[in-house]
C-alpha cells in the first residue's frame, strides 16, 4: 500500500518540476516549425501546378502534345526565394519557354513577396507602425523581415499610385470644399524645416467627402493656394458651391481671385477663439454664451440682430474682442444660405480637421520626412485609409 501511494506523488512531482520544463519546450517549437515546413512545401506544390498550368495555356499545348494552334515551347525553370503569408519558399520552381513570352501572373515579375503580403506590409506603414516594427511582425508571422529593397519596392509602388491619383479628372461641380493646411516636417540635407500641406477636402452633390488634392509649400501664402486652387480648375472643377476657410489672408486672396462668385463661410470655431483671446477669463463664460448665442439662431434675420446686440454691448468694454468679430463680418453668417441640415457641417472647418487629427495621430511615429516626395506619399496613402462619411447635403 506505501508503495502505490508515492507512485501517484512521484509522477506529479516529475510533471511539474522546473527540471522537466525545457525538454518540452524545444520539442513544442520544433513541432510548430515541422508544420511550418509542412505548410510552406505544401503551398509551394500548388504555386508551381498553377504555374505550369498558365504556361500550358500561354504555349497551347500541354507537355509533349503537339497541336496546330501550338505557340511556343517549354525551356525548363528556374528558381527563385519568394515570401509567402505561409512562410517564405526557398527554391520555387518557375517554368519558361523558349521566346520568353511568358509571364506567371502568380507573383509580379522580380518582386520578392506575394501580392497579398505586400499589400498588408504597405497597409502596416500607412497606419503608422514603424519600419523597424513592421519588420519584427513580419518575421513572427511569416518566418522573414521584409528586406531594405523590398521596403524601396514598396514605396515606389505608393508613389507611382499617388502620382496617377494626383492627375485624376475631378468632378465639375462640388457642393462644399473645406481648404486647410496641416504641417510636418521634411528633413532638407542637415537641416529640419516645417511646411505646410495644403489641402483641398471636397463634398460632392451625393454629400460624398474626398480629398481632392494637396500640395507642399512652404507657408500658406497666396501663391501656395493660388497653384493649388488653378489645379482644380485645370483638373475640371469648374463650379463650388461653398467654400469653408480659416482667416488666412493669402487663402481668402486666392479664393477671391480664383472663386470669386463662390459663396464662402467664415470657420466660426477660429473666429470664436481670435474674439476669447482678447477678453479676461473672468468673464469668458458670459461672452461666449453671447458671442454663440449670434449663429445659434434658427434663422439669419435673428442672428443679424444677436450680432448688432453683441457689438453695442461689448464695443467700449472690449473694443480689439468685437474688432476680431468684425474681421470678415461678412462671411460669418453665410451658412444660413443653405438648408439647416446643413448648418452643423459647413459653419467651421471641423471637417477638415478631424481629417487632419486622424493623420497626425498615425505618422507621429515619424519625427522627419527623409524627403518632399516621401511627406506626401505617406500623407495620401494614410488620407485614403481613412472613412469619410456622408453628410446631408440638403
């Protein structure tokens, strides 16, 4: 009886004593590994049936048949590595004909990772994860770390796609246009300077948001927005319906030259904060209950007059407060030209910001653009990864 009860204590002791731990541990990896190998021989055997399949139909003729309608010849293979979501296939075995007509549709032609894991590497550096951490997830999935030229590869792919997306014909007529700009900073040889994005967010007849077209420039000056305002034009926009600007004076200069029969808003949220900034904190509270009080009305007629009683009570107390108010007083109340559903989309450049708040929080990862070209690149890849929802359009 002593016997049989130690035979029970002694298995469980050898079970759970630390000295038995590493002898499962390498037998549990070399398992998972054997059935990584499994899985990478088994899909390399269906990559290379596939591929003798297209070339068979791209020659007409299947191994040793001859055929009136036969177009060429095999010449055997060769072999190349190529990474795969299973894990990466060391010697793919790739046929060829004679004429080197053909062309496997399987992978494209001298890239080193399958469509599918390009598309979700690249998808990895529009969210914003760093290049060294993309590397670290891919070789935990895939067995490899994308290489310094499959990193290049990648970027030239998003940059030949940015620049056909830059050239696109746009619509002739949009509803409302929101124009901001956003900053970053771009690295010029050893030196670090900001610069501005400048960017035009469209809402077509359907209420549909898209980004139109940015452009860098060094500050937001008349000249920047004026080439960035011609674009549209010569890209076929030829009629807007509001236009939804800060206070910048070489913006507003623009619009006037270039849309001048275009109605445009005033952003109400700048123009509150340029009429706080000059009064007391004391009695902030009570002048901005005033001041939204002005464009909280249902309709113009009474917001005219909210406005006429704002100047008279505030303009000997606070004089710069209502000067800042008046500043472009005749853009602030435009937006009740359009249906009130409206109203709560097109009285600030909310819209814009909030696109801009969602680029920032995935490239804050990126301190400096190594170049111009790269800064806009990630900017529109990251830009159309983001949903835009509809808004009414009355």
């Amino acid at each position: 009886m002593p016997a049989s009860k130690k035979k029970p204590i002694t298995s469980q002791t050898s079970v759970s004593t630390p000295e038995s731990t590493p002898s499962i541990l390498p037998e549990q990896e070399e398992f998972r590994l054997h059935l990584r190998r499994l899985a990478v021989s088994a899909v390399q055997v269906l990559i290379e049936q596939v591929m003798r399949e297209e070339l068979e139909e791209c020659i007409g003729a299947s191994w040793g048949e001859c055929t009136p309608t036969r177009r060429g010849y095999r010449n055997g293979h060769y072999t190349r590595d190529l990474v795969t979501p299973t894990g990466r296939i060391e010697d793919l075995k790739v046929p060829r004909d004679r004429e080197g007509a053909f062309h496997t549709q399987v992978f494209e032609r001298y890239n080193r990772h399958a469509p599918e894991v390009a598309e979700a590497l690249t998808q990895m550096f529009v969210s914003g994860v760093s290049t060294h951490k993309v590397g670290e997830v891919a070789e935990k999935l895939m067995g490899v770390a994308p290489s310094a030229s499959a990193v290049s590869r990648l970027n030239q792919s998003l940059t030949e796609q940015f620049e056909a997306w830059r050239s696109r014909t746009l619509l002739s007529h949009y509803r409302i246009m929101y124009l901001d700009g956003i900053r970053f900073t771009i690295r010029h040889g050893d030196q670090c300077d900001a610069t501005m994005i400048l960017t035009a967010l469209g809402v077509d007849l359907e209420g549909s948001r898209e980004v139109l077209t940015f452009r860098a420039s060094s500050e937001e000056s008349k000249d920047g927005w004026s080439a960035l305002l011609q674009e549209l034009r010569s890209r076929g926009v030829g009629q807007i319906d509001l236009i939804i600007t800060d206070g910048d004076a070489g913006l507003l200069s623009a619009v006037a030259d270039l849309f001048p029969t275009t109605l445009r808003q005033r952003c109400l949220v700048h123009k509150q904060r340029n009429v706080m900034s000059a009064i007391p904190k004391r009695e902030q509270q009570e002048v901005m209950t005033d001041l939204k009080g002005i464009w909280q009305q249902e309709k113009k007629e009474e917001a005219l007059l909210n406005l006429a009683a704002f100047k008279a009570k505030y303009q000997k107390r606070y004089p710069e407060a209502v000067r800042s108010l008046c500043e472009d007083e005749g853009h602030l109340l435009t937006f009740y030209a359009f249906p009130p559903v409206m109203h709560r989309y097109i009285r600030s450049t909310n819209a814009i910001e909030s696109l801009f708040s969602n680029v920032c929080q995935r490239t804050d990862q990126i301190d400096a653009f190594t170049t111009e070209t790269s800064c806009l690149t990630i900017v529109w890849a990251v830009m159309q990864d983001i949903r835009l929802p509809k808004i009414p359009v009355g």
